[in-house]
C-alpha cells in the first residue's frame, strides 16, 4: 500500500521537528514503589530526550537531514540537550536558549523486570511558543514537518503554513486538548497513543475509532502504536496490523519507545517505503531502541536497523 501523497523535491531538510526536548533523570528500581514505600534503586542515568528532539536525533542517525525548532533554558540541562542534537547533526539553526527559563526536565522510573516506566514531568512556560511568535520560516525548504502539540496556536499557525507550502504534516499525540479539532484537521499523518481515539470519539474498538477519525478529520494515514503487540495503521486502502519485533537481549527500557516508533515509520516515508514496509522499520526502530536505558541511546544506524528487520 504506498503512500496517498509525495514528497516535494529540491528541499534541503528532510523533517522539521518542532516540540518538547527534555533532559531525563532515569531511575530503575527492582519493582514499581508502593504508595509509602521506600525502595531502592539499582542504577540512575541522566539522559537527553523529549518527543520530537529524540525524533531528529533518531532520524539523522539514520542518514536523513533534520532541523529541531524549540526551546532549552540557559541551564546546565539545557547545554546538554543542545549538545546531544548538535552531537548527532541535527540543524539547531532556528533553535533557542531563553534567558532565565529552566529547561523541561523528566524523572522517569523504571521496572528492571520488563523495562516499562513512569514519567514525572515539568515544562516552564517561559519556554513555549505562541502564534506570533513561531518561525514559519523553519518549513520554507522542508519536505515534512512532524510536531507535538504541546504548544496548540504555534501548532495550528505552523500546519495552515506546512498546508500551504505542501509540505506533509506528522503529528505524535497522546492526549486530547482545546483545538484539537483545528489541528488534527490540517494532518497528513496522525501517529496516536492507543486509548486516545477512544478518548476523541467514545468507540472503544480500536479499528471502527480509527475509522471514525480518518471521517472526521480527514488525515490520510492514522494509526496507533500498541507496545509489545506492535502496530495498527489505517491507510487509502484499509488496515496495516503489524506485530512487535522481539527486542535483542529482552526489553530494558520503554522510555521514548513511541518516538521510535515514529523515526521508523518517517524513515520509511522519506525513503520510498510502502506503508507495510514503514511500519515493519517502525516497530523496528522501537524494538532496538528499547536495548538500553535512555530514549536515544540505542537509537539504530540505517545498517542496523536494515538487517533487524530483514
């Protein structure tokens, strides 16, 4: 099943990320607190992550060109989350440190028996954008522009932008939120967390909400992420059911596993893939990345993730 749009050609970037960074604080513990506990903990790691900053990383190391628009604070957290991007050749050009502003940061415990976590978080608002104030002119030589719509109004102005230039919106989302409707509504391609179209459209099943989505907001590819049991995509011409790759060695850590899974099916998109073959390097590059505590430390090269999955 291929793709029901194209790429522009001639663009220099490859995928505009625009969202959260975050550096991580990763605990494991041998099992899960109970409320008034105390245990403690096998290892700790600091780590730079965040949704779409762990998305370019993922894709440049990969071997496509990436620019991240966001913002870090001038803290000690925000050097190294700008360092991690520049590290792994992401175009930080159009990138901020803001006086004053602490940078998002997340403590993230972790279950060492099957590696899932709980994240703790905190974003400062010094650090968001508004309509007036994002830079449209992150998309002016861009072929995609993937987001989390963390903030709504710069989303929205930046999709009617994309819309316009014919660049191809992806969209990672977790949550409902006011504007939804006017966002989801500008999106090619709408990667959801599996309870969120239940969430959006009270149909518990997930192919008939699935279904009820690509009706009311008109993206051509929507499709949820669904752990260890993989993947469920519909597409132009009906439903991708893809399983979970086993993970190399057992999983060690879930954290930035959706992430993952969206630098995968991008890939596949950016390189002429079909939609079943998107989804295969997809679940993929989730499984590889889940090898190692931290959301891009075992992120995959293209070889790597090329000879996992074939």
């Amino acid at each position: 099943m291929n793709f029901p749009f194209s790429l522009q050609i001639g663009r220099a970037c490859d995928v505009v990320g625009f969202g959260t960074n975050a550096v991580d604080f990763l605990i494991e513990v041998p099992h899960y607190p109970e409320f008034n506990s105390k245990v403690e903990l096998t290892d700790y790691t600091q780590a730079a992550g965040g949704e779409v900053a762990t998305t370019m990383a993922g894709l440049c190391r990969l071997g496509l060109k990436t620019r991240y628009v966001g913002r870090f604070g001038d803290d000690p957290a925000g050097q190294i989350g700008w360092d991690s991007l520049a590290a792994e050749g992401v175009d930080l050009s159009l990138a901020e440190r803001v006086s004053g502003a602490r940078t998002q940061i997340a403590f993230i415990v972790i279950d060492v028996r099957n590696g899932e976590r709980t994240v703790i978080w905190q974003r400062d608002a010094k650090l968001a954008y508004t309509h007036s104030n994002v830079p449209v002119a992150a998309l002016n030589d861009t072929k995609v522009l993937h987001l989390t719509p963390h903030d709504v109004d710069a989303c929205i102005r930046l999709a009617r932008e994309a819309r316009d230039k014919r660049v191809i919106v992806s969209i990672d989302i977790d949550r409902a939120f006011d504007g939804i409707e006017d966002l989801l509504s500008l999106v090619d391609v709408l990667i959801a967390s599996s309870d969120l179209p239940a969430t959006l459209t009270g149909i518990s099943d997930h192919k008939n909400s699935l279904r009820k989505m690509h009706e009311q907001y008109g993206c051509p590819i929507v499709g949820i992420t669904l752990g260890d049991a993989g993947s469920l995509v519909l597409g132009p011409d009906g439903f991708i059911e893809t399983p979970a790759f086993e993970v190399p060695g057992g999983c060690k850590d879930t954290t930035g596993a959706g992430d993952s899974f969206r630098v995968g099916f991008l890939y596949g998109l950016m390189t002429g893939a079909s939609i079943e073959e998107s989804c295969r390097m997809a679940n993929g590059v989730a499984a590889l990345k889940c090898r190692a505590i931290g959301a891009r430390t075992s992120l995959p090269t293209a070889n790597e993730l090329r000879e996992f999955i074939h």
